[in-house]
C-alpha cells in the first residue's frame, strides 16, 4: 500500500470519529412521567341527625339523710357501710326503753281519763232526772255538764298522748325511705343521738339512689333557642316530655353507648353564664353510674336530614378551610372548598362545597395538585395495565386460573 493511501484512509476514519462525535453530543428529547394514579370515589348519601355534645355529671333521683325523729342512745346499726339498701330495709335501732316507758304513761293517764268521763256521765244522767224534780238547781246541772265535757276533752288528749308516743316508740326502729346505696354511718352504737324536726338533729348516714339515675348538663341560650324553634315547628329535637333519645358515654369508653331519655329542662336561663340546665334520665341496672361522675352527652341537634359523606382521609386542610380534591371530566383534580358537619365512624358529613355526584379523590391525594391530570381509578376496580396503585392502596388480587 502507498503512502498516499494511507494518508487517505486516515482522513477518512478522523472524519468518521468526528462525525460520531457530534451526534452523541447533541441533546435527547425528554419523556415527562405519567399522571399519577388516584383512587376515587362517591360520595357517600345517607340519612342522619346533627349531633351536640356536652359535659355534666350524674346526680341521683332521691337523695335522703337519715336522721332520727326521737332522741336517745344509739343501740345498734343493721347495714354494712355502702351497700345497697330496699326500701323498709331496718338501718338503726334507738333504745326503746324509755320510749316504752312513756307510752305505759300515757295510757295509764288515759285510763284514768276515761274512768273520769264514765263518773262524769253517770253524774249528768243522775242530774238530768233531779232537776227535773227540782231537787238541784239549774246550776247545778250546768255545772256537770261542763264536768261531764272536760273529761271528754281530757280523754281526747290523752288519746293523743298514746298515739304520739306510739309513734316514737316506732321512730325508735330507723328504716330506708327509698331503695339506694348508703354511705357509711356516722354514728357508732352507744352514742346519744339527737332527734326531733329542729335543724341540730344528728345526721346518721345518707341514701342515694342509683337506678334509675339522672344525668344533669347545661346548653348555651343559642342552642336552647335553636331546640325550641325546631320543637315548634313540629320537630320534636330536644323535648321537656322525655321523648327524646340521647346516648352517653363515660370518660374511659370510645363510644357513645349508653342510651337514656331527656326529661327536664330548666325554666330559666342563667344570668351569670348564659347556660340553662337540661337533665336526662339513665337506667342504672348494674350500678356504674355514680352521682358526682363526669360524663359526655350527646343530644339531637337538629331532624333527620339527607347528607353526602366523605372519608376523613379525603379531607385537606388549606390553612383555616378545608377542602378536597375531585376529578372532573377532563381528567384534571379539582380543589373545592368544604363546609365539615359531624362526623360519622370513619366518614365526615358534608354540608356544601360537593354533591353527590362528584368524583371525590380518597386516596393518592397527598401527592396530587389542584390542576394535574390524574389517572383516575374507580374504588374497588382492579387497576389497569401498566398502571402502579396509589400509596396506601391495597394490590389487587390476581385472577384466578381455572
């Protein structure tokens, strides 16, 4: 091979590099990554009733302090502190002695009384014949007439007498007015105890009862004024007739389980805080409502009404409103403003800003903008070829083979 040749051939492949050189260097056309995908859905439409909380406490329906109506020593004591007492139960046991004492008193003094009405009548009846024969004056027999009327006056006191002092001799035994848990006494046997209806008398021990027990709350006037417009309307949402349902719950339970009837309220507005008192009563079969203990209520606001709901996780926050993202028909997320209402397990009632027929973004949405194209997937849809499910989604099952 010449010289000349080689130099050409050499020409040749420094052209050739050259030239591969400049194509590698120029830029390649980029491809953007695909919509991301979302899970929608449909609102959700269902009948509820608006739902107000409030805090109180229980309070019993009979509240007693036993406290003696006669005096003496305190012989004996039947009950064990805190437990449940009937009605009639025996709880205190008075010395009766002197009682007894008494009461033999007063019907011997009655006895005499009698013995002296009986002189006193026979005398008349003697008199009546020997004025007639004018064997007495006239004053004579007036004068046994008033005898005759003074023992029968003082055989009615003495009649009075017995009774009262049968009735201490009863008052002597103490027992339950209503059925309930008694606290513990605060009289040990042995002790003088002080009876009677003046305000010194000596408190024995106290009765509350338990079942059923009441449940006492207060409302600001607003929502007082919004409950007696609905009740005249015709809804019945927060009656004084105890028609209405409301449920409890205490402060270690989730739920709002327990359920009662309202059955009081207040007749005036308190001018200090604005409240008035409300009261609902509760049956109390297993005695874990204690008077004293704090509790939540929860209380119809409003009447049973048509609602759309969304999951709480399709919810967004921007700054002080809320929102949620929907896809409208040109594949595009679209951010609406809500109106929250309550919420129900899992869901939370909408009051504006959606209807029923908007495709609500549920799931996917934290890495969606307002404006972007999505690729939208029904819930519950298995999702399409090639296509990734959102975060936080469930992978489809894979068909089965027969």
């Amino acid at each position: 091979m010449s010289r000349s040749t080689i130099w050409v051939a050499a020409a040749g492949l420094a052209v050739a590099v050259g030239l591969a050189g400049c194509g590698q260097g120029q830029p390649q056309q980029q491809v953007g990554p695909p919509p991301p995908v979302v899970t929608i859905a449909k609102p959700t439409q269902r009948t509820v009733t608006d739902q107000d909380e409030y805090v109180g406490r229980f309070v019993p329906v009979n509240s007693v302090e036993i406290r003696a109506r006669v005096s003496g020593y305190l012989e004996r004591v039947h009950f064990t502190d805190g437990q449940i007492v009937q009605q009639g139960d025996p709880l205190f046991s008075i010395d009766k002695r002197p009682l007894q004492n008494t009461l033999d008193q007063v019907k011997s003094t009655l006895a005499q009384s009698r013995a002296n009405l009986a002189f006193t009548e026979s005398d008349l009846q003697r008199a009546s014949q020997l004025v007639r024969d004018s064997t007495i004056t006239q004053q004579q027999f007036d004068q046994r007439t008033q005898a005759k009327r003074v023992a029968e006056a003082s055989v009615a006191a003495q009649e009075a007498a017995v009774a009262q002092a049968s009735l201490d001799l009863e008052f002597a035994d103490l027992k339950a007015p209503v059925t309930g848990r008694i606290g513990d006494r605060r009289v040990s046997p042995g002790n003088l105890v002080t009876g009677g209806t003046s305000g010194n008398t000596t408190l024995l021990a106290t009765i509350n009862s338990i079942d059923p027990i009441r449940f006492e709350f207060t409302f600001d006037e607003a929502s007082y004024l919004r409950y007696e417009r609905a009740g005249k309307d015709g809804k019945d949402v927060t009656s004084r007739e105890g028609s209405v349902i409301v449920s409890l719950k205490l402060i270690d339970e989730k739920d709002f389980v327990h359920q009662g009837r309202m059955d009081f309220v207040d007749n005036a507005i308190d001018r200090a805080s604005g409240t008035i008192r409300g009261r609902a009563v509760f049956s109390n079969p297993n005695g874990v409502f204690t008077p004293g203990m704090f509790a939540r209520i929860r209380v119809p606001g409003s009447s049973p009404y048509a609602a759309v709901l969304v999951p709480e996780v399709a919810i967004g926050s921007d700054q002080a409103r809320k929102f949620v993202l929907v896809v409208g028909a040109d594949g595009a997320a679209q951010q609406k403003y809500v109106e929250l209402g309550q919420a129900v397990g899992p869901l939370r009632v909408i009051k504006s800003g959606i209807t029923a027929e908007d495709n609500v973004v549920v799931n996917g949405n934290a890495r969606v903008r307002p404006g972007q194209k999505v690729t939208a997937q029904e819930q519950g849809a298995a999702p399409a070829a090639g296509a990734s499910p959102p975060q936080g989604a469930a992978p489809a099952k894979p068909a089965e083979t027969k």
